[in-house]
C-alpha cells in the first residue's frame, strides 16, 4: 500500500494550506483532445485575463501571493508557482495549448480558476509520495530537460524514494512520472495556500473530477489534504 503525504515540515510553513487531490484510476487518455476538450480550453485562456488587471504582472494578487510563498523555502533560481507560468503566457498573447486530454482538462481548470494543479502516473511511484522541506540531494530530470539536478537543502518538493517527483513546490515536474497516452492511474494536486481561496479549490476540484471522469472514462477519488488529515492511499 502506498500513499501521498504532506509532511508537517510542509504545513509548518503554510498552516492554513489546503492540498486538493484527484485521484483517476483506469484512465482512457488519447493521444489528441477532442474538439469539446480543445474549446475548453481556448474558453479557459480567455477567462485567465479576469486575473490579470494589474498593469505589472506580478502585482495581481494570484501571483503575488504565490511569488511571497515562494520566499518561504530554498528555490532554483527563477522558479515560480506552475499557475504564473500558465499565466505569464496568456498575457504575452501565447495562450495554452493542446497537450493530451488529461493534461488539457487540469489545465482548462487551473487557468479557469487561477489555482496551479499538476498530474502524476502512480505506477510510476517508488513507495510513498511525500511534500515536504528535503534535505537536499534528491535527483530530478525535468520535463524538456535532457541532464538532471538535484533539490536543494531546504526546497520544499514532492519526493518518492527514487527522486524527486516535482521541485520547488510546484514549479517543474519530472519526466519519470510524467502523463502520457498509457498512463492509467494517476494523481492530479491542486494547491492552495491563500484561505480566501478555499472555496474556490473546492469548486475547481469538483469540476476537474466532473471532467476527468466524462472524457477520460475513468474513477475519481477527490479529498483535500489538511494539517489535521494530511494523507490519502494510492493503491
């Protein structure tokens, strides 16, 4: 039996954290989106630009509150929450495009509601899965990357027992677990570390499972991850 676990290292920085989880099991994920996927998420790039009313990108609140989060723990230089890279390409006029379905539909809602949400493969996993502060040292490959690094000491990162499964919180994943057209189980994560949100990941979360469930025909678990309830079975 494996698991998910947000250590307490975690929510010793962010105690009124919240950590949404979809869990799918026996996926059906095509190589292309339909054309009900792809308009989802040509809909959802226009909605990102209710988030962006500040003339200086990183003074909208949904960055800036991540941007501050981030001084919180040991990052790679340059990284930044996965939801103002989303972001950062639809106010340069480059909207999100079509990965896979999966893929699509976390990515219609993140952008929907403003909230960072990433997909792992769970057969990929080496015993559990963990968010927590590391010590350092954990091997990672990125995704586009061809050559691997290494978390720092004090980086806040999710990590199995092989490695490093995605760096500096929720910046980069990596290629081991990475979702593609075979991936049958897997796991989404919505983060939220800004209490006004809360109502807003409950109802991206609903929808996001609501979705996965019709287009990839597939089982969903959803639960949000607390201080006081800080971990879900895999398998």
């Amino acid at each position: 039996m494996s698991k998910f676990i947000a250590d307490q290292s975690f929510f010793e920085l962010f105690p009124d954290a919240k950590i949404g989880v979809v869990l799918m099991h026996d996926i059906k994920n095509n190589e292309s989106s339909s054309k009900e996927i792809r308009q989802m998420l040509d809909e959802a790039n226009e909605k990102a630009y209710d988030y962006l009313t500040e003339p200086v990108f990183s003074e909208n609140k949904v960055i800036k509150v991540w941007r501050d989060a981030f001084k919180k723990f040991k990052t790679k230089k340059g990284a930044r929450c996965a939801i103002e890279a989303l972001l950062k390409r639809v106010d340069k006029g480059n909207p999100v495009g079509s990965i896979n379905p999966l893929v699509d539909i976390y990515n219609s809602v993140s952008l929907t509601y403003a909230l960072p949400g990433g997909a792992e493969d769970i057969d990929k996993f080496v015993g559990n899965m963990v968010l927590k502060i590391t010590d350092g040292g954990d091997s990672f490959q990125a995704l586009g990357d061809d050559e691997t690094s290494e978390t720092l000491p004090g980086e806040l990162a999710y990590v199995d027992d092989e490695s490093a499964i995605c760096r500096c919180f929720n910046w980069r994943d990596c290629v081991r677990s990475m979702i593609t057209k075979d991936t049958k189980n897997a796991i989404f994560f919505m983060e939220s570390i800004d209490p006004d949100r809360d109502e807003d990941q409950k109802e991206a979360l609903k929808t996001v499972a609501e979705n996965f469930e019709k287009y990839l025909d597939c089982q969903t678990e959803t639960k949000i991850l607390t201080k006081d309830d800080p971990e879900i079975v895999l398998k």
